[in-house]
C-alpha cells in the first residue's frame, strides 16, 4: 500500500533534482547584501562606522501658558 501511494504521488509531484542555491537566486537568499540597502540603514556612517546611524530621539516638550 505504501509503494502504491508512493509512486501515486512521484507521479503527481516529480522530485527535481536541483541545488537549493545556484548562481540565478536571488540575493537575499545567498546571503549577499544590497549595497543600496545597507547605504540607506547606515546613512551618514556609511563607509565609516559598523553601527548603523541612529537619528537621536526626539525631544518633546510640553508647555503650559
């Protein structure tokens, strides 16, 4: 029964037999990164520092009159 099943379902779902990765995926899958990317998170620290920049917090003041 269970090789019957089995061949039912090769037959709906052939296995291909392929790399998981290879030179045509896409590059967030390999693991590289996308330089306009980390431009955008590091901003002004770009090219100098390993933190990303962070603007500083805003500072809210409340004022009665």
């Amino acid at each position: 029964m269970n090789q019957q099943l089995r061949r039912e379902v090769d037959r709906a779902n052939p296995s291909l037999n392929l790399p998981p990765i290879d030179a045509r995926s896409p590059d967030v899958r390999v693991g590289n990164v996308n330089e306009a990317a980390v431009r955008q998170q590091y901003g002004s620290n770009y090219g100098r520092s390993a933190i990303p920049y962070r603007p500083a917090a805003p500072n809210y003041s409340f004022t009665r009159r």
